[in-house]
C-alpha cells in the first residue's frame, strides 16, 4: 500500500487486495463465533475470552521479516492446528484495512477495521500497561493466557497498530467502549513509551533484546507524527522520541564514513559478519526512514497549529545515509 501511495499503480492496490483476501480468510468474523469453527482451521474455537468474542482476531501470518526472525516457529504458520491468533498478524491486518478503506472509501475495509480494532484493544488489552498480550489460543480447550508473555513481539504490535491509527478519520471508534482513533493515538503511544519496559529505558533508546531496536514501531510512530495535526504537545514528544533512535544509529552504531551497521542500535559499531546480516541493516535503515517523516508538510495557517519539532541534532547527511542503505537492503 505504501508503494501504491507513491505510484498510484492500481497493480500494487490489486496486490494489496489480494494479501486482505488471504488475511481475511484467516481472521475470525462473527459467523465464525457462531458457528464455533473457521474454515481454514480443524478444531473448534472458543467463542470468548473473559466475556468478550473473538470477532477480529487473525490467525498467526509471518510478516515482512520481523516475526519469522524471533522465537515463533513460522513453520507452524497458518496451519489446520495451528491454534495461535498473533497481535502482531491482527494489527498489521488492521492497518492493511485501514489502507484500503484510505484508498477504496470501501466500508467492507472500514468494517474490518473495526473487528481488528476492537479485538486489539478488547481481547489483547493494547492500551494496558506493557502493551497488553502478544498471542493467545483460539482452541476452546486452552484458556485465553498470554501464549508469550514478555517479548519484542507486544512492540511490534503496538507499532503496526499505531500505523493504522496514523492514517484513519481520527472519529472512528472501535471497542466496547466506542473508544474514538484520536483518543487511542495519545493513550497508546504514551502507554507504550513509558511503560513496555523494551523502549523506555534510561537511555531512551529502543531495546528488544541484545541492542536491538524495533522497525515497527518507529514506522508507526513517524506515520503518526507526519499525518496527525494535535495534540501539540503529542507531536513533540513522538518528534523527540525518534530524534533519539535516529542519533543513537547514526553516532553509536555506525562506522565512521561507511554504510556498516552494527547489530546492536545502541553499538559499539564493531564489525561482526554474524550480526551483518540484511535484517540488522533494513531495521537500522527504518530509523532514518522514519526520521524523514519528521519533516512535517506545510500546513495553512490556524489557531494552535503545532510547531515542528527542532531537528537540529539530525545531520544533512540524513539522504545520503538513507541512500547507502538502499545499496545493501
């Protein structure tokens, strides 16, 4: 979808479509709570966790590389038993939806949205403290536990959900609660940047395990901060937050005058040809992406209009990074 936006390329909206229809079929809607079954799966579901239904919630899909790079055992993916439905698969499947509808004005996508939405937030608990649950099991045997517990994964989640928020009618509401985008924008980042113990270190910088950092969530964030008009006071703080990542990057874990990346955000920038693989660089890159998005679109005058961040401390040579990057992704 992102490429879509760019090129207005109707066969990348087509791809699109088709990647919703393989999500959709993995996703759980209410005739499938009824029913008690799903038809890509071989046991029976349960019908709720902790009195509410599992309306929205999608099966375990790998996505782009980030989860088939952790502990999960992609192998089992999608399969008949396969019992697990994936916070990460339900909120990248949130914002997919939330593309298509930008995209379509189609309600079918609107809808969806609404089924993701309201399941992340019901069901997963997104917006408590920790970022709620990373994976549960549908099986009606299994109780709704946390299939995780501590782990990269609730970031990630939280990050593609973030994107999904970023780019929806801040009015939309999902949840029991009819809890509205706009409200959830500020809840879920200032839940997540103080309390998910993998992103509010001492030092700021996002940590997932052995110095890594986390792609999806400074995406999600960076969409936010370039869409979204207010809080002001929201703005600044997402602003800042990923000036941090982008300088830890580009002067702790990068070798002086080269495009070498060390695994670890935080560095030192030492070379390890284990850790220099294309993941360490693709996550190292999305941080100066998302950098980019800080530069905010010039937006007609009114009242109370935020002011960008001060982005001094980020280099002009941020395009050129971004350009060496490119050559080794």
């Amino acid at each position: 979808m992102r490429a879509y936006q760019v090129y207005q390329d109707s066969t990348m909206l087509d791809i699109a479509v088709q990647a919703w229809d393989y999500g959709r079929n993995l996703t759980i809607s209410a005739a499938d709570v009824e029913a008690g079954s799903i038809p890509v799966k071989s046991f029976s579901i349960t019908k709720t966790c902790s009195g509410v239904n599992l309306v929205g919630g999608t099966f375990y899909v790998c996505i782009q590389r980030i989860c088939c790079t952790r502990t999960y055992n992609a192998s089992q993916s999608t399969g008949l038993t396969d019992t697990t439905i994936f916070g990460d698969s339900t909120a990248f499947f949130f914002t997919l939806s939330a593309y298509l509808f930008q995209a379509t004005s189609n309600n079918t996508y609107l809808d969806a949205v609404q089924d993701s939405g309201s399941f992340m937030v019901d069901v997963m608990n997104i917006t408590s403290a920790g970022n709620g649950l990373a994976a549960i099991s549908a099986n009606d045997s299994a109780s709704c536990v946390d299939t995780f517990g501590p782990g990269g994964f609730k970031i990630d989640q939280a990050g593609f959900f973030l994107e999904g928020l970023a780019i929806l009618p801040g009015n939309t509401s999902v949840g029991r609660q009819d809890i509205s985008v706009d409200t959830l924008r500020s809840t879920l980042v200032n839940i997540t940047l103080t309390t998910n113990t993998l992103c509010n270190a001492e030092n700021g910088i996002i940590n997932v395990g052995g110095g890594l950092g986390d792609q999806g969530l400074t995406q999600g964030l960076g969409m936010l901060y370039h869409t979204i008009s207010g809080p002001a006071d929201l703005v600044t703080y997402i602003g800042s937050f990923l000036a941090v990542q982008y300088n830890t990057i580009v002067t702790a874990a990068t070798t002086p005058n080269s495009n070498i990346y060390a695994g670890s955000w935080i560095g030192p920038p030492t070379f390890n040809l284990i850790q220099q693989t294309s993941n360490s660089h693709y996550m190292a890159w999305s941080v100066p992406h998302s950098s980019l998005l800080l530069v905010r679109p010039m937006q007609p005058q009114m009242e109370q209009t935020p002011a960008p961040v001060r982005m001094e401390q980020i280099p002009i040579q941020l395009v050129a990074t971004i350009m060496r990057l490119r050559q080794v992704i």
